[in-house]
C-alpha cells in the first residue's frame, strides 16, 4: 500500500531560527494528524537540517530532506553538498530534479539520472520532480516530455531501487504562479505516469509508487487534488511556510 505524504520545500525561505520555530510549529500541529500510511517531509535549506532532523526524533511520521544533492560522492566542488553529508545529519529524503533547478542551474535528465543513483547509494529517498512548461503544455506536448523525463532520469533503476523514489508532478506552468492544474488535469497526469511506471515495471510497483502533486497547492484546494484516485499527497512550496495552512492540508486526509 503505498503512503500518502505532504511534502514541504521550504526552498531559500528562513534563517537558522526562523525555521526552527517554523518547525516546531509544525511538529506540534501535525504530530496527531499523519496516521497509519501518511507522511510529514520538510525540506528545509542544508543549514537547518541537522537541528530539524533532532527535533524530528520521536515523531515516525514526520521527516526531513534536503532541496539538492550533488551527483559526486565527494570532490572539488566548492560550495556543493553531497549525499553523504545530508545522509550523516539525519535527513531521509532529497528533492531531485524540481523545476527550479531544471530551470535556474541547468540540470538536465542526464544529470539527474546521477544524482538519484547517488542519493540512493547513500540510503536517501529521491523526491524526484518532472513536469512541463506552458509552452509544452500548449504544444500538446506535455505527455512527451513527462515520458522522457522518467525514461531519461529514472528509468535505468532496477524495481527495486526504483521502489524508494517518490515522484512529483509539478506543472511549471502552476509553481507560485497562484495558478493551479484542476483536479482533472492532475489526476489525467498522474493516471499517465502511472501507466508509464506498470509498462516499465510492472503493475504492482506503479500501484505502490507514491506520487505527489506539485504545483500552487493550498487549504482550499487540497482536498479536490487529494481525492483523485493517482494523487497521493502533495509537494507544497508556499504553504509550507505557514504552519497553520500546512497542517490544514495535512489534516486533509482525515
């Protein structure tokens, strides 16, 4: 059976005690919300995640991640985090491939098809994002590149390591834009990938795969987008800066 999960990406957004307040917020809103298969995950920018990784300790339904890793293990790249790092400071999942990076740093599939495999070397769960642009929406193209992006970043993994991933479908066209995908037009995506996953795979692994909905997610429109029989919680930029709207749509579920 595969989770549900309400995944935060706080992205550059808090300082060091900034988000420590946030997430203590946080922990004690939703600490009695996420019950038998759901899932709390804050990815918090690298300075906080050792302090939340702490404060997590006790609570098996929340967890923390990292925004990036790098696709080396270790080496002379000044600035960089590697997945050993995140992994020695008690994080549990990354965000690989969001359109930001795709976007701003240039990281294409051939790139993040490394970084998964290094993520998972070191026992870290890949939050690992495809989605179109408004152009490859309007071009009709959308199914295409949704199709590339698996088959080119992840689907070199064997079923087994593929099991680990989560996926997220954020329409670049919906990322704090306040526009939103409808309900249809999430779940005709996710049906999509899903199909995609069982012809790759098989039936049972796309079945357990758990896959989010990125893309202007909200209190009010959670409960629309989270009843769509393919979508299995949500990857929540914005909101999760407010703990009172973030727990909201935590408590979606219930």
């Amino acid at each position: 059976m595969r989770k549900k999960i309400v995944a935060g990406n706080w992205k550059m957004n808090l300082d060091y005690n900034e988000g420590l307040g946030l997430f203590s917020e946080v922990i004690n809103m939703v600490k009695d919300e996420a019950t038998g298969t759901q899932e709390v995950v804050v990815c918090s920018p690298f300075i906080h995640l050792h302090s939340l990784s702490q404060l997590a300790k006790g609570y098996n339904k929340v967890s923390v991640g990292a925004q990036n890793a790098h696709h080396a293990e270790s080496g002379a790249y000044t600035g960089e985090i590697s997945a050993k790092m995140i992994h020695s400071v008690g994080a549990e999942y990354v965000i690989l491939g969001h359109s930001e990076r795709r976007q701003y740093f240039g990281e294409d599939n051939e790139l993040l098809a490394k970084k998964t495999d290094t993520v998972l070397k070191y026992d870290l769960k890949p939050i690992f994002c495809i989605g179109e642009t408004l152009q490859q929406r309007e071009a009709n193209e959308h199914f295409d590149v949704i199709k590339s992006q698996l088959a080119e970043g992840v689907f070199h993994l064997d079923a087994e390591q593929f099991s680990k991933l989560v996926i997220a479908y954020e329409p670049v066209w919906a990322i704090g834009t306040g526009v939103t995908a409808s309900a249809e037009q999430a779940q005709e995506i996710h049906a999509f990938i899903r199909k995609e996953i069982a012809a790759k795979y098989s039936q049972q692994v796309a079945d357990d795969i758990t896959i989010l909905y990125g893309g202007s997610c909200n209190p009010k429109n959670a409960a629309e987008l989270f009843a769509q029989p393919d979508i299995d919680g949500g990857l929540i930029g914005g909101a999760s800066l407010k703990s009172r709207d973030f727990t909201d749509i935590v408590k979606t579920f219930n």
